[in-house]
C-alpha cells in the first residue's frame, strides 16, 4: 500500500463502517492513469504506453441478498440505486458508470450478486487521468468478488470499453480501461491495442514522471473526441485498410495528397505517433531519458498542430516545463482538449520542478494549477484485509 493512499482508503473504510454499522467484506482498488506516449492511437488499433498511478477509486462493500446496488459517493454526497440485473439510465452522472459496468457484465452472460458499499476517488475528474475508468474498473472488480466471478484483466477492460461506448456515448479505445486493470508497480505498459498483448517497461533509473494540471477541464462527449474518431476512420477507409495502425509510412506519403487535407493531418498523426510510441518503450528500455523527451516532444507538436487536441493552456504548460532544470521532455496527455500535461524529470529536480512549474503558470495564466510527482502503480485488485 502507498503512503499517500492511506488517507483515501481510511476514509472510505470509515464511511462504510459509519453508514452500515460493520467492515466491509471486501475493498477495492482501480487506479488512474498518464499516458506517457501513444495519445489517440488506441481507438485505431495502435500502440500506446500508458502507466497507472498513485491515484485512484476505492470501493468498500459488501453483498446484498435482494440483487440491488446501493452505492454512497464521498466525493459528491449522494447516493445511486439500482437493479444489477437491469439497471436504468438516468440520475447523477457519476452512478452511469457504474451502471453500465452492471448492464456489460449481464450483456456478457454473467449473473451478478447485488451489494452495497462507499465510493471515493482522488483521480482528478476530466483531467485526462482516467477518471472514469478507473470507476467502470473498480466497479467491475466489486461485482466479480460479491459475484465470484473470475477476473480476467484484459476481458474486464474490455467491458468498461463497451460501457464507455455503449452507455455513456464516448467512443474511447481500449487504452485507459487496459492499464487501469493491469498496470504494474514501477513500469510503464506497452499495449499493443488491436492483440492486447502488454508488454512491462521499466521506467528510467533517476527520474520521476511530474503530472501537471492546467486547471481547465472538457467533457468528452461534448468535445470534438468522436469527431476525431470518425475522420481517423474515413482516412482508414481512404488507404483501403481496417485501422490507421496498418498505414505504412511508404503508403501514407504516396497517397497522402489525394486525401482531404484535414483527414491527411489526422493520420499522419497517427502514424507517426505509432511510430514514436514503439521508440520511446526501445527508450524506456536503454534507459535512455534524452531520446525519450524527445519523442514526448515531437509527440505534443504533432496532437497540437496535427490532431489540433491541445489548447493554449497546455501549450503554456508545456512551455513553461520544457524550460525547467532537469526536464527532458513534456507533453500533453489524454484526449486534450484541457486537462493534464506531463513531464520526464530528474528525481533530484522533482520537488523544485512541481513548485516553479506551478508558480510560473499561476503567473502567466491566472490560475492555480496541481504539480504532482508519480510513480507507476499496480493495477486493479482486491486490497487484502491485512492491508486495512
């Protein structure tokens, strides 16, 4: 257990033993993520590298034997019931998640034991840190203990995807659902999205992975994120292949000038993003933090004059990390938009980093952003009772 989880985790054992009079029988943990690199590659059969961190949503609960779900949320003081067996749509937008978790995991055949319990979460909401994933993760995990069934990471992941698709309207890939169900302590995951296929990398000796928020949010499903999806999948279309990721750089600058200019600028990003993404994990792997940065880099420019995802907020806080002591490289991360930034930085550097990235962007753009240094945490799991 991290140290500074203890305090979300007391809280949330407190409040079920304040609201239903005994410990729980079971705690969960489903953490956030950052992206390292590879943002946008996931919903077009792509590579990304993505790291779960030391935030996420806790869940302490125990069965109900009438196949009801009566859930408390910490963070916004209110409650969400429903049927596990048929949930409705409607009521706070938090409880859909959880909802469409239930109605994925009965759409997939399995029979689901009703329970009860407290929900909290320190994953920043629209953030690009995986919020909701970490919820449809932590919920599944919660239904597979009360209802003993056995947990797959990748078949899990899957169903949160479909939740998020089928539910809730975001046409988000695989890519936060993955690495929320199976992250590993102290490594990165390269995530081959069309396979599966996960492969650990290890960060670099002597750095630490800053994530910096710019204070502005987006709501996915408003935003132009399913708009992007589409044009990716036009370009795929043009070039006659099932996914941008089977586009070869040989192909797209042959064909490139008949597309659409807009649809040519989504899949070169794409493709060259791909291309980044395998070598910054032959990066992570040399231990080589100079050609890592770079590719971080070369990464930002692209989603921000490419895929036009970034913003003039995380434009300035690239910047104004890029010129800091000790950083090697930063970029946006998520699906943009607003939300997060992250920076590879010396450890020695970390703390001085956090606090004159901080005051320079409350200098420059009026408003108080949250620098916070991470490690790589584990993935989705039950926390043992010994743990508590």
């Amino acid at each position: 257990m991290l140290k500074d989880e203890k305090p979300k985790m007391t809280a949330v054992l407190g409040a079920f033993r304040t609201r239903f009079g005994a410990a729980p029988a079971f705690l969960v943990r489903a953490p956030g993520r950052v992206n390292l690199i590879g943002e946008h590659t996931d919903y077009n059969d792509g590579f990304v590298l993505p790291m779960a961190i030391e935030r996420a949503a806790w869940i302490a609960l125990r069965p109900r034997a009438d196949g009801q779900v009566f859930v408390h949320s910490l963070d916004f003081a209110d409650e969400v019931r429903f049927d596990a067996s048929s949930p409705v749509r409607g009521g706070a937008p938090w409880g859909e998640y959880l909802k469409a978790s239930a109605s994925m995991l009965g759409s997939a055949g399995h029979v689901l034991t009703g329970w009860e319990g407290v929900l909290a979460s320190d994953v920043p909401i629209g953030a690009g840190l995986s919020s909701s994933a970490a919820i449809e993760l932590a919920t599944l995990r919660a239904f597979a203990a009360v209802s003993a069934l056995d947990w797959h990471p990748a078949a899990m992941a899957r169903l949160a995807q479909r939740a998020e698709n089928e539910w809730v309207g975001v046409n988000c890939g695989i890519m936060d659902q993955m690495i929320s169900a199976m992250g590993a302590a102290g490594q990165a995951v390269l995530i081959d999205c069309r396979s599966l296929d996960a492969f650990p990398v290890p960060l670099p000796v002597g750095l630490v992975v800053v994530i910096l928020d710019t204070g502005t949010r987006r709501g996915l499903v408003d935003s132009a994120y399913n708009e992007r999806r589409r044009q990716c999948e036009d370009a795929a279309s043009f070039f006659g292949v099932r996914a941008l990721r089977d586009v070869t750089s040989e192909a797209f600058a042959s064909g490139a000038e008949a597309l659409d200019p807009v649809a040519m600028r989504r899949a070169r990003h794409v493709i060259t993003e791909n291309a980044r993404t395998l070598a910054a994990a032959d990066a992570m792997r040399r231990g080589d933090a100079t050609a890592l940065g770079q590719l971080m880099n070369a990464s930002h420019e692209s989603l921000r004059s490419d895929f036009e995802v970034s913003s003039v907020a995380l434009d300035v806080m690239v910047e104004i990390a890029r010129a800091q002591a000790g950083c090697h490289g930063a970029r946006m991360t998520g699906a943009g938009f607003g939300g997060c930034a992250v920076a590879l930085v010396d450890s020695s550097r970390g703390a001085g980093f956090a606090r004159d990235v901080g005051a320079t962007y409350l200098h420059r753009t009026g408003t108080t952003p949250q620098v916070y240094l991470t490690g790589a945490s584990d993935g989705t799991a039950l926390v043992p009772s010994a743990e508590w």
